[in-house]
DNA sequence: CATGGAATTTAATTTATGTTAAACTCGCCC
DNA sequence: GGGCGAGTTTAACATAAATTAAATTCCATG
C-alpha cells in the first residue's frame, strides 16, 4: 500500500529529443497541481514518480528496477521514456522532491509557532514535523533519507544542496538554543543536532503502524529529546 | 582507506561443485585465526570479505559489484567463485559476521561491567560499545546496519536472527532500567530503544574522523541518553 | 626437476535490464 | 469520418554484470 506524496514539480514534461513533441498538452497546466488531478498527461507522470518513489524507498538505489516502477506504475517501462529522459534523471526527481518536500513542510510549521516561543520547543516542534512527514506522509521523504548515502555524485548535486538547506534550518534551532542556553553547554549543536535527526530518520527503518501509534513515537522521541537537550 | 576486522568463520572453504577440491590446503586449520595471518588461501579469502565488507558500506547491497570487490582485494572476479559459491553467498556471510561481532562485542564490554551498575550506566555503556565498534572498527558492522532493510529474504535469514539477538540484548537493557526505575516511566521502552540506536546508527551516514573526535561523539551520545531517559 | 593439486587468470556464456525504434490506439478537431 | 498528435505498447538492441569453462601459474613434495 505505496504512499505517495510530494506534489511534483512544475509540468515541464518532455524529455524526447530536442522536445519535438510537446508532451504537454495546450490546455495549459494547472498553476497548483491540485492534490491528484490535471492533465491526463500529468497524472500519469505523476503516478509513475510516485511508483519510483516507493520502489525506491524499499529496494534502494541500484535496487530499483524501471519495470518494478513501470509494473506499480501500471504502464510498460519505454513509456517511462515519454516523461523521463533517463532513469538517473525519474530518480534524481524523487530523491530532490523528498527533501525538498520536507523542507517546506518544516518551514511551514516552523512559521506558524507562536512568536517567541521557548527555542527548545522549536526543535521539539521540528521533531514532530520530521517524524510525521517521514512516516506518516511521504515515500519520496523515505527515499531521500534511505538513499542519500548511495547516489553517484552525478545525480546528486540538486538534492545534496536542498539536503544542506535543510540541514541549516536544524543548524539554526540548535544554535539558537545553544546561544539562548535552552540546551546543556556541555552539548556540541553540531552533534547533538545529527544525534537526533538520526534517531529521527532511522524510524523509517523500523516503524510501522503495527508498531504503535505513530503518536506515542512522536511524543516518546520529543520526551527524550527534550530531556536530551535541556539544562538540569 | 577500508577498514576491515571480524574475524572469518572458520576455514570451511571451498564452494566448488560437490566439494571435489579440497581448497584447505593438509596445514590444518590454524584454531583462532590469530588477527590476520594464517594459511595463504585464508587470508586471501579474507581479503575478499573485506573488501566486500568496504563495497557493501559504501555502495549498498544491490550496487555493490564483484568486480568492486575484485579489485579492492587485488585479484580477478572469477577468483571470488574459488572461495564462495556465489556474490549472495558472499554478501550473507558480510552481513552475518557484522552483526555477530558487534553482539560480541556488546557482550564482552557488558560482561566486563561491575556488578551492581546502574541499568542507566549499562545502557551508556552499551551507546559506547556500539557506536565506537561502528564507526571506529568494522566496514562489516556498517554494511550490515546499512543494507539491513535492502536485503531479499533469502539471503537474510542468519543475519535476521543474529539482529534480533543482537537486539533482544538491548531490549534487556531497556526493560530492566525500566523495571528498577533508572529510566523514565513515560517512556515505552521499546521505542526509547528504538530511538537511541536509531541515533547511534545513523551515525555511520555523517560522522568522520573529519568531524570531530570520535570520544566527543560517544561522549555527547551519552549525555544525551542519560538525560533523555532519566527520570527527574 | 618433474608432477599434482592449489590458486588464479583469461576467455566464453548467460542473463538481466536500460534504452531506442517502430508501430499502434484513441480521442479530438476540421 | 479522416487525420493528427498525445500516449502507450511491442519488438529490437546494447551493455553490463554474474557465472562457468578452460587454460595457466605457482609451489610444495617426491
């Protein structure tokens, strides 16, 4: 039961060529690629990034077959090659959607917290944001964690920059925290700051719903962590 | 710059067809395979487990590629096929022994623990064990902690069953602490644990000499869990 | 110093899979 | 209702590995 999301990226179909055929139909693309609809076209683009997303997320990197995703995808694997110039190129989208997806997402809760709100619970606040997104939403977000480690540096580039982005946005918390004394002196940021993310993305290797609610792991790592964190 | 170190199964080389060569050479197994020595086909044999070990870290299960591991280990593909039956073969016998000697390991460090340490002090002992066997000794442990989800089946039942040992030891750690009151009570145990290896796991993705002294590591590591999970 | 088996290599075979090329289908517009 | 192009399929191709076979080197022992 593959879970998807991640809205895809504009339409700029068309791989083919020198984009002789145009891919995208006149109809002109819907500005906000509401949740599943639009073109015909864009749905199926859309079906088969989500299919190698979630091959992707299971079988990993030089794991995933085109046909396993073709088969998911519920198409032949050449009709890949109408949306995606190469293989390299369906899986370099997925792996810059996942994090870039959550990126946002971050950004978006980070920005509705209250002003002024202590910085420790900022970070407990991006806790909650991670684990969900991870878990709860996104194959693109699984495969981005599980695979950063293995990608060629070719395909790299996009999502290791979006990688590092998101990376400063923790950065910042921790610092911040640091600096505001909401964490122990005797604590490295930089450390502790990839202590936790680790033991944040390692769920995804171990939790499943028949695990627990995903509530009670939010709530148990924001425990430990804040605990982690504070001064006595 | 590999690292390497698990010591081999014992000699039971040979994969050939129904065994009609014998590939031990008459010498005689030496017992304890002291460190790196021994007959020339085992250490030969050796090499090849190591460098897969190094490829397998690096590269992962599917990408890892014999002729990787041919030449990390100085000799052509096809003399891999003298020491095992096939690369799955060669993969499992990785992964295995991973697992296996970080569950030694564990052991021995626990079993050197005084009596009458706090539950508490035994899991920090346990962050210390894992996280310097990882990062400091083995390729082994870190291809088998990587790759442990992207294994088919078949290969992975020795290894699973060594990974639930290994972890049913942690376990112990965590519900006893929990039992005695060192840890927590609105912690779940299982997923306290969960979460704290996840962190001592993920370490293998970002951390590096460059990064930072590893004691500084395991020291932050511990503070963290310490106060993570202790109660007030 | 010749011989036999251990260890390893080069050459040949097989298979899987990414990719391309060449049709084919089907809905829409004139 | 004929044609055209988007979308998709089947057939063909190319290549990269794994594996096997055959040939070769090495080395201890007689």
């Amino acid at each position: 039961m593959p879970r998807k999301t991640a809205t895809a990226t504009p339409p700029k179909v068309a791989a083919k060529k020198a984009a002789s055929r145009t891919a995208v139909p006149k109809k002109a693309a819907a500005k906000k690629a509401p949740a599943d609809s639009g073109t015909k076209s864009e749905r199926t683009r859309q079906r088969v990034l989500d299919a190698a997303a979630h091959v992707l997320s299971v079988k990993g990197y030089a794991g995933m077959r085109l046909s396993d995703v073709a088969e998911e995808a519920e198409l032949q694997a050449p009709a890949i090659y109408y949306y995606f110039k190469s293989r390299e190129d369906l899986i370099e989208e997925v792996m810059y959607s996942g994090i870039a997806a959550m990126r946002q997402h971050l950004v978006e809760v980070l920005d509705a917290a209250p002003d002024g709100i202590d910085p420790l619970e900022r970070i407990l606040l991006a806790v909650d944001a991670h684990l969900r997104h991870e878990l709860e939403i996104s194959d693109y977000t699984t495969a981005s964690i599980r695979n950063a480690g293995q990608l060629p540096d070719a395909i790299n580039k996009r999502q290791q920059a979006e990688t590092k982005k998101y990376g400063e946005i923790w950065r910042d918390l921790f610092t911040r925290a640091s600096a505001d004394g909401a964490i122990r002196t005797d604590l490295d940021p930089y450390l502790a700051q990839m202590l936790v993310m680790g033991a944040l993305n390692w769920a995804a290797e171990w939790w499943s719903p028949r695990r627990g609610s995903l509530d009670t792991v939010v709530e148990t790592a924001q425990s430990i962590v804040r605990n982690g964190l504070a001064p006595a």
